[in-house]
C-alpha cells in the first residue's frame, strides 16, 4: 500500500469556445498527462461519462501531499484555462497501481497497427 493524491477534475468557470485553441488545450491536456506518466508522478487517469454533476475526469498522482498534486494538476492546460477545475483527496491504495503506465503502454497497440 502507499499513498497518492486523488484529483477530480470538474467542468470550470471558463469553456473554451470550440476552434483550434480549443484543439489546441486539448492536445496540450494529454501531452501534459503523457509528461507526468512518463515522470512516474501521474500513474491513471481518465474521462468520466456524461455526468450531470460536472465531473469529467480523475487523476492519480503518485505523491507525497495535495500541494505536491496542486502544483502538477495545475499545469495543466485545462486547468490554466478555467475549462475544468480540481479537487483534491488524500488516497490511500495499492503500491501495485505504480505498474498501470508500463502495463497501459504494453496493452496498447500503436496508432499505426489501428484498423
């Protein structure tokens, strides 16, 4: 067992209006993500369904405190932009969720083996 920060991302104050900046945010969003995985600190993350109570995604962070998780949700594209904000949990679960970015990256196939 160990302990991570649990991130529940919300719908903000801010949408960006559909166009390219709106791409733009989002592709800065999953580079982010991919940054944070590959650093070890972001171990799962993901969209929730359509939920009428703004929740659109989570992030597991892989840190020692909420400041710790603060500081990298909040460099976060969509969190600059005010299209989602945070909400942060002390968690406590398994040291096995460590492996889920090696594991992901080997269950995956790569885009260009895609039908």
């Amino acid at each position: 067992m160990r302990q991570y920060v649990l991130v529940v991302l919300k719908t903000g104050p801010r949408r960006m209006p559909d166009g390219a900046a709106r791409d733009a945010m989002f592709a800065g969003h999953f580079a982010n993500m991919e940054r944070l995985s590959e650093e070890g600190r972001l171990v799962l993350a993901g969209p929730f369904m359509k939920d009428p109570a703004g929740w659109r995604g989570l992030f597991v962070f892989a840190v020692a405190d909420v400041e710790e998780a603060r500081r990298l949700a909040e460099s976060d594209p969509v969190i600059v932009n005010g299209e989602m904000v945070a909400e942060y949990h002390p968690w406590y679960g398994s040291a096995a969720n460590m492996l889920l970015p090696e594991l992901h990256k080997q269950l995956v196939r790569p885009a260009t083996a895609r039908p």
